[in-house]
C-alpha cells in the first residue's frame, strides 16, 4: 500500500484498480484494461471522460483568471452568470446560490444558513432536522451526522444531539413493509409517524426536513407512489421546510431536470454538486428561497458580515465549468436523451427479474440498482456484504464497474451520455457477472 490513506476503504484491502486514463464512457488501468463506467466515478462524470469543450474550458479561465474569492463583495462575471443560470433552472422561488465545492460542505452550508435564517427571525429555537434512516448526505462532522448509514456512523462520535438531528423512517417499501402492508399502508404509517415526531418534539423546534428524493449509497431507493405528496402536506402544516439533497438526483439523472421534479417535491432548499459540473471540477451549490436570504440580511449587516464561506466558495474555474455543462445540458437537450437512454436501461434492468439471485429492481431515469438475496421468495438480504463485494469485484473482472451499495445491491449510474448499445454492453457484462456470482454463493 502507498502512504495514502483511502477515503471509504477498509485499512486491510490493498490497491484493486489503479486507473490512468479516461475516454467517453471508458477508463483505463494502468495495465491497459478497459472498463465501462457503469457508476459515473461516483455518480458524477455526467458527460463522460475527456470531454474537449470542459477542458478548453478549464484552460481557458485558467489563463484568464486562475483563482478569486467572494468574500467582503469581491466577485466575478463568471460566478454571477451561474448563479443566474442556476437560479432559472431550479424549482425553488426566488433562488439564492451559496457555492462550495462538495455535496458534504453544501449540506453544512445549509445547516449553518437554517440557524442563521430562524436566529434572524427571532425562533432561535427552531434549529432541529429530520433526516430518515439509510439517508446519505456526505461525511463532515455535521453533513456525517445527517447520514444514516451505520458504516458512517460507526466509532466517529457525531454529535448528533448537539446539532438536533432526529431520524424517522426510510421510504424503501421492500425492506419496510410489515406484515403484509400495501404500499399505500406502507405510506400511510411512514408518514404518520413522521407527523407524530413532529409533533412530540414540537413544531416549533423544527427547522427542517431533508430527503434525497431518490437515495443513491442507501441502495436507490424510490419511494412508493403518493409518499412525498403526504411529507410534503405535513411538512406546510407544521412550517417546516424541505430541504431536497439534489448532490446525485441533480441534473437529468432520474428523467427529468431534477429528483425533485421526478418526485412531484417542490423544495424550499437544494444541495447540488457532482454532475453540477460533470466532476471536471469541484463546486457545489446551496440553493435557498429568496425570502429566507432577504430575512438574512440585516443579520449580516449587523455583525459586519455573514461570517460563512470557504476560500475557494465560488472559485472561477469551476463556475467556470458548471456554466459551460449547463450550456451543453441545454444545448444538447441532455435530460431529455437521457430520459429516453434512461427508460431503455430500466427496461434493461428489468429482464433480470427472474434471476435466481436477484430480489428487488428499482430505479428512475439513469440511475438503478439490483438486489441480490439469499432468498429470493422471501427476500431475505445475505447476512454480510460479501456477495456485493463479489458482485462488484467480478463485474470488475469482466471489464465493467459497478457500486456494491447497501450490502448486496449493484447500483447503475453511467455516465449521461451513455448510449443504448453500451447500455446493451453494460447489462450483458453484468449478466455475466451475475451469473458467475451463482457459483460464489453455492
Ligand atoms: N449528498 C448526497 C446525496 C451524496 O450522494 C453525497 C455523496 O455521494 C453527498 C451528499 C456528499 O458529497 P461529497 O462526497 O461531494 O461531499
């Protein structure tokens, strides 16, 4: 092993894949092995490896103007048109933009303008947030503390009372379901038990509801039909805002612009990053209402300034490149290509139903994932990650990468510009895979 040490891997593994290059919808190993990238990097790369246009980009505002903050009024046009063009795009009112360069940093962003906003309007004590069991919202102290999943948690301490974080339950209806709920059941007592959460810690201590509308590292969770118009409705009655992690769903992923527009959600506040700028560079927007940002601003004023903000908060190069992938989004009509490569590949995904290994099938536009069970009637999941770790390993085998989430489940996320025959490519060297895995769990 070097001397790095690797962010989300076991301290024991060695180094599996060395990657040297990347083109389209391929990487490259740094023995010459190809592999499709069936995840995205980490559901990220939207438009692929190598893409001329981004990396003129790059170069050009590179040449142009390397680096500038925004801090005490300094700004630049480029910064200001994304800000205009992300305020027309999204389903927020009114949009104000705080950039950042992580899905992580924009969620503590977030965190930090919640209390900033409820201080400035004299309910200090409307601070708490609800996030659901299996969410995924990064991993910095505060962001890691509305993550759920226990491999996140584990032996780091969050200070999750401190920061009033309180968990209700996820919206996945194949692991959720008891004694024999309809979904409709499933729904009903989800979301009841979200009102009475609510209402036993009080409406007024609650600032907060944030959901990714379909989860992406729990699994690719998609809630069942009527879910987030009744969280929705629950939500308006008590005040409380929902906050819609768009750090994967973002950007033509589930069929549409955004998660929350697939979903039916229409969100206060929004978290982007990844395909914000197809990973050419790192930015993330914390997108807010109009008016919570008006309340602000006398606050801000009064203390000198908003005492928020990272030195490379709105670096020009990566406005830079987030502007010039929603040109090409728009220009391309990207989401709408991907609707259509998206519904191919559900299709696609869904011929493996009768596969003795596999037990649930979910996704929307680009993004799926396959669970494999130990029990395919009963959908009992296997007791360790192992066999999702096999998954992944010989999926690796044969030329195609692929996540291993939520223990057993293989998710999909290529690139947005994947076509329908590599989308053939993908499934039929995941068949393979699949296939060959029947042997590892005999
Ligand atoms: N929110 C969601 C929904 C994510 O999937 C992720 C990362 O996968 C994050 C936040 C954190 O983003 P980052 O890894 O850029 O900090």
């Amino acid at each position: 092993m070097s001397s790095i040490i690797y962010p989300t891997t076991s301290f024991k593994a060695t180094e599996q894949l060395i990657l040297e290059r990347g083109e389209g919808i391929y990487v490259y190993d740094n023995q010459g092995n190809q592999y499709l990238e069936g995840m995205a990097g980490l559901w990220c790369t939207s438009l692929g490896y190598g893409n001329e246009e981004l990396i003129s980009t790059v170069e050009e505002q590179m040449r142009k103007l390397t680096y500038s903050h925004m801090f005490g009024g300094k700004s630049h046009q480029v910064g200001m048109d994304l800000s205009d063009k992300l305020t027309e795009m999204v389903p927020v009112d009114n949009a104000k933009i705080f950039y950042g360069h992580s899905g992580s940093d924009a969620n503590d962003s977030h965190i930090k303008m919640l209390r900033y906003y409820f201080n400035a309007i004299g309910k200090p004590e409307k601070r708490k947030i609800i996030t659901r069991e299996r969410a995924y919202h990064g991993v910095t102290v505060a962001a890691g503390s509305l993550t759920s999943l226990p491999v996140n948690l584990a032996h780091f301490d969050s200070p999750l009372e401190a920061l009033g974080i309180l968990r209700t339950d996820h919206a996945h209806y194949y692991h959720g379901a008891q004694n024999g709920e309809t979904e409709a059941q499933f729904v009903d007592r989800i979301t009841g038990n979200l009102e009475k959460m609510i209402l036993e810690e009080g409406p007024e201590t609650i600032a907060a509801f944030i959901a990714e509308p379909i989860t992406g590292a729990s699994g690719v969770i998609v809630p069942p039909a009527g879910y987030y118009e009744k969280v929705q409705a629950i939500l308006s009655k008590y005040d409380i805002f929902f906050w819609a992690d768009e750090v994967i769903t973002g950007f033509g992923r589930t069929g549409n612009d955004f998660g929350s527009t697939t979903m039916g959600i229409k969100p206060d506040m929004m978290s982007f990053a990844k395909q914000m700028s197809s990973a050419y560079f790192p930015i993330s927007a914390s997108v807010i209402r109009g008016d919570m940002y008006e309340a602000m601003i006398d606050q801000s004023a009064e203390t000198g300034v908003f005492g928020h903000g990272y030195t490379y908060s709105g670096h020009p190069v990566g406005c830079a490149v987030a502007l010039k992938v929603m040109e090409i989004y728009q220009r391309d009509n990207i989401f709408e290509k991907a609707a259509k490569t998206g519904e191919y590949m559900q299709s696609k995904m869904a011929a493996f139903k009768d596969h003795p290994l596999v037990g649930d099938i979910r996704g929307a536009g680009m993004i799926g994932a396959i669970e494999l069970v130990a029990n395919k009637d009963k959908g009992t999941p296997f007791a360790t990650g192992a066999v999702g770790g096999n998954i992944m390993k010989t999926c690796q085998d044969n030329g195609l990468i692929v996540r291993a989430v939520a223990g057993s489940s293989a998710a999909f996320c290529p690139p947005l510009v994947t076509t329908e025959a590599q989308i053939d490519e993908m499934f039929e060297k995941f068949g393979k895979s699949l296939d060959q895995t029947l042997d590892f769990v005999k």
